[in-house]
C-alpha cells in the first residue's frame, strides 16, 4: 500500500568516510522522513516541491557517542523521483499524474473525476546509433555534432560521471524525456 502526499523534498549534502553524498528530509502535513537512496545523487542541493507517493515508513535505530535514537524514514516511488531529477520541468511518471489526480479529487469532492483523453504515443525519431553514451568525451562529439536525440547510459556505476553528463545536455539546452528515456534538443521536436 502507498500513500500519495504533497509536500517538500529538502536534498542536502553531506560527507563520510566514503565520500560526499546526498540525503533528504521530506516534510509533509503528517510529518517529516529522513530518506537516502542512490536517485537523490542525481539532485542538486536544495527544496523541491510535488506531490510524492511514500511506498513505505518505518524507524531506524541510529548509534553513536554512547547513545541510541531512532529516527522516522521513508521509501518514496523513486522511479518518479529519478525522472524528476532529470528533468527541468518537474516530469511526471504514471503513478505521480495519477497521484496527483486523486489528490486534486480528494481537495474538490464535488467535482466529478472527468475520463482522461487518450493520448497517442508520440512519434520517435529512429536514430542509425541508438547505444547510450557513458563518457564525456562522446557526449561532446555528440553535442557538437547537433545530434538531436541523446541517450545515456543508465547503468553507469559512476553517479559523479552521469551527474556531470545530465548537466552538459542541460547547460547545451536539451530536455529530458522521461517517456523514451532520452535527452532531445527542444528545436528539433
């Protein structure tokens, strides 16, 4: 069961004994979770606001200094939270438009929910090379080039490289897009 609630995600950084890393504190109307997870890497320090879909809540025993606390943490829907990531524009996967649809219901009761239109997949331009790019010296080639579709690789083990690669396609102005899971430049869309 899972629960979809508005709120805000506060992403801070900090560092241990394996490096700089990301975490958050997610602030809702029922409380506040602590949350770590690999997709908050892909953030930049700072506050982001959405509706966001809470998969699970339990406690965590935290030991340190002679002494014990517990804190509250949450897993989130961190597919929806990757996208949104990758995105300028606050994405939304299946399961956040959908959340975000009952959570407009549940605040007007009296509004009826309207049947969603049904929209026809858009059409994706084939590329020749349709393999992901995982370092950034092909991404550059590819930028230069004005290729207009970009994918890269998801699996990359190195979130440094992959944050790095995701800011030279934003700062060249491609936008992501979450449905094929590709960069594409907005002029040729």
């Amino acid at each position: 069961m899972s629960i979809s609630i508005p709120g805000t995600l506060n992403v801070v950084e900090r560092s241990g004994r394996n490096g700089i890393f990301m975490v958050a504190e997610l602030q809702t109307e029922i409380g506040s979770f602590d949350l770590k997870h690999r997709v908050l890497e892909q953030f930049s320090e700072g506050a982001y606001e959405g509706i966001f879909i809470i998969t699970r809540i339990f406690n965590q025993a935290v030991t340190w200094r002679n002494g014990t606390w517990t804190k509250l943490c949450a897993d989130l829907d961190w597919e929806a939270l990757r996208i949104m990531a990758q995105s300028d524009e606050v994405g939304t996967s299946d399961s956040l438009a959908m959340a975000q649809i009952m959570a407009e219901a549940e605040e007007d009761p009296k509004q009826e929910a309207a049947p969603a239109a049904v929209v026809p997949p858009r059409q994706v331009e084939a590329q020749a090379d349709d393999a992901a790019v995982y370092d950034l010296d092909t991404l550059t080639v590819l930028i230069m080039d004005g290729v207009p579709r970009i994918r890269l690789d998801a699996t990359l083990e190195d979130r440094r490289l992959f944050t790095e690669l995701r800011n030279a396609l934003k700062s060249a102005g491609y936008r992501f897009d979450g449905k094929t899971q590709s960069w594409y430049f907005p002029e040729a869309a």
